[in-house]
C-alpha cells in the first residue's frame, strides 16, 4: 500500500482548498445556528451567491459595459471589474438573499426559517440552471473564465509544486489567499461575538422573550446575524468557484449545506474556531478514508467478496455517517462544543 500517497491526502485535507471553502461557510453558519440560534438549511445559496455574484459581473456584464459599439460608453479595467463582482458577490447578493429569506420568516418560529432556506437554496440552483437564463448564468454549463484577474497575481509559478508537492503553483496561490482570508474571518467573528452585539445574539439564542422585554430588536438583530454569516459562506462559494475556474449550479447542490452542517456539529457549535475544526477533519478523514480503501482494494487486502473500487465511494460515507451517529449519539455538542450551544429556543 502507498503509505505516502494516504498521508499526503489526509494532510491536504486538512489544510487545502476544500477545508477553507467549507471553513468560511461554518464560520458564517455558526453565526446563524451558533450564536443566534437561526436553523439556515440553505448556506449553499449564499455560497452560489459569492461564485455567481463574481462570475457575472466579470463574464456577462463586463464585456457589454466596456463595449464601444453598445450603450454603455465605459471603459473599466478587467482588476476593477473582478473588485466590482467581488463586492456583489460578498456584500449586496448575500444582503439582498437575506431580505428574500428573513422578512417573511423571522418573526416566526425556528422551522419555519429551515424551510424556506433550503427551499430558496434550491430554487436558486434550478433557476441558475435554466436555459433561458444561459445569456445571464451559462445555465447549466455555467460560466467560466472569470478567475484569470486572481492567478495573474500569483507569484508561483503555473507548474511549479510546493509545500512537500502537495500543491502546485496556482493552487498554493489560492490556499495561501484562502488561508489569509480564513484568519481574518475568525479573528473577526471572535471579536464580534465578544463585543455587545454578539452577546445580544446569545442572549436571543437563549431566550428570545427575554430580550425583547429588554428592549432590543430581536427581529432586528436576526436579520443581521443573517447577513452576516451568509457573507462569510459567500466568501467560501466564491473561493471554491475561483478554485475550479468555474461557477455550475451543480457545485451547490443540498448537499454543500449538509456538509457546512457536518463540519460545524463536528467541530461544536457556538465556539468561533471549532467549525475550522471541523472542516479540517471532515475533509481529511474524506481524503483518508477514500485513498486507504482503494489503496486497500488495489492490494487485494480486501478481497472483491467484501468490496471493489467502485464501491469505496459509497463506502466512506457510510463510514462517515456511522461515524457523525455515534457522535450523536455519544457527544452531540461536538469536539469543543458544550450540550447548552446545541440547545434550540424555538419558540
């Protein structure tokens, strides 16, 4: 078996693309569930938000703004436009999807909020999909050629492998970027979680009643904890888009938010650096347990009575899902979590 091969996989896992996409968007659904106690079942949409918000802006609007020959007389850098689609995809698509999912829902219970997000999550996804909206979102191709402004900036070079061959030149550009970003958002969640209006948030995650008969806007401050994190899981959507060149509908599929989910039970909600946590291993026991199987199968350590390669796929996750049962079952406040974060007022 290729011991080497299972260890340079697990150790990606824990430090690489993957890890960082599905990072930020804990990060941002910890906000949510976390601290405020808000079920989101849609993270994907606000990270189809961030790749999409981008892809647009650079591909579809911005060779008919700069187009001479049209209505639009302007002439704006390929760098500002690719500054411009990060700010729509960041800040106002991510503001706006709060709006559409917390105004009608905010004011009534938990379920309610869980409903309609992974609803809007898949209702975004199938109209991204749509051939009538191919001019707009390449429909179910998607749209591509948008990520070149970024690598441009990139000092490694295309072919190059760095850090023990784990990652090549664009590649260890993204990461190193990711990682820059991921730092910023934690210290920046940590900080606001311990200033006044993060312990506003925990007080409504506690008991919603007894902050209003204090006077304070719970209404008001959900939708903010709303914004606030779907920013964060736009910024993952819209590195994961850069990392594959391309924004696909199909890249956020319902499964994207059960995995944000994962890695923040694993990691144990309400403590800002847990779902980093989280995602790390989620994403090194993926990587470990898919080269160890096959590795395994290849080598004839278990035989094809058992299982062959094609199986391993499905395989791991049943592992995988054993595993988040029995801690469920046995610790469902997570690694660093406490039982009093996992407990919902839903009233």
């Amino acid at each position: 078996m290729d011991w080497g091969a299972i260890i340079e996989t697990t150790f990606r896992g824990l430090i690489g693309e993957q890890f960082i996409y599905f990072g930020l968007a804990a990060i941002g659904l910890n906000l949510h569930f976390g601290y405020t106690g808000l079920l989101n079942f849609g993270q994907a949409a606000y990270m189809a938000a961030g790749a999409y918000g981008l892809a647009i802006i650079v591909t579809t609007l911005s060779p008919r703004i700069n187009d001479d020959e049209g209505m639009f007389q302007f002439n704006i850098s390929d760098g500002w436009m690719f500054i411009i689609g990060m700010f729509f995809g960041v800040v106002i698509v991510p503001l706006f999807l709060s709006f559409l999912m917390g105004i009608p829902t905010l004011r009534l219970r938990a379920d309610y909020l869980a409903i309609v997000t992974i609803a809007v999550a898949e209702i975004i996804r199938i109209a991204m999909r749509s051939p009538r909206w191919d001019w707009f979102t390449g429909a179910s191709d998607g749209l591509s050629g948008f990520s070149g402004t970024f690598y441009d900036l990139s000092p490694f070079e295309p072919q190059g492998r760095y850090f023990f061959n784990l990652f090549i030149g664009n590649q260890m550009f993204l990461v190193i970027v990711g990682w820059i970003v991921l730092a910023i958002s934690a210290v920046l969640c940590w900080l606001i979680i311990r200033s006044p209006w993060g312990r506003v948030l925990k007080a409504i995650r506690e008991d919603e009643d007894a902050v209003r008969s204090l006077g304070k806007n719970a209404y008001s401050y959900k939708m903010q904890a709303l914004m606030l994190g779907g920013m964060f899981g736009a910024m993952g959507g819209m590195l994961r888009s850069i990392g594959f060149s391309l924004a696909q509908p199909d890249n956020f599929i319902t499964d994207v938010t059960f995995f944000v989910w994962v890695a923040l039970i694993l990691g144990g909600a309400g403590k800002v650096f847990a779902p980093l946590v989280g995602a790390a291993l989620l994403y090194a026991i993926l990587g470990f347990t898919d080269v160890f199987l096959r590795e395994a199968v290849e080598n004839d350590k278990i035989p094809d009575s058992i299982m062959t390669g094609t199986q391993v796929g499905q395989v791991r996750f049943m592992l995988i899902g054993l595993g988040l049962a029995l801690l469920a079952a046995f610790r469902p406040q997570g690694i660093f979590g406490n039982k009093e974060e996992m407990a919902l007022d839903d009233r």
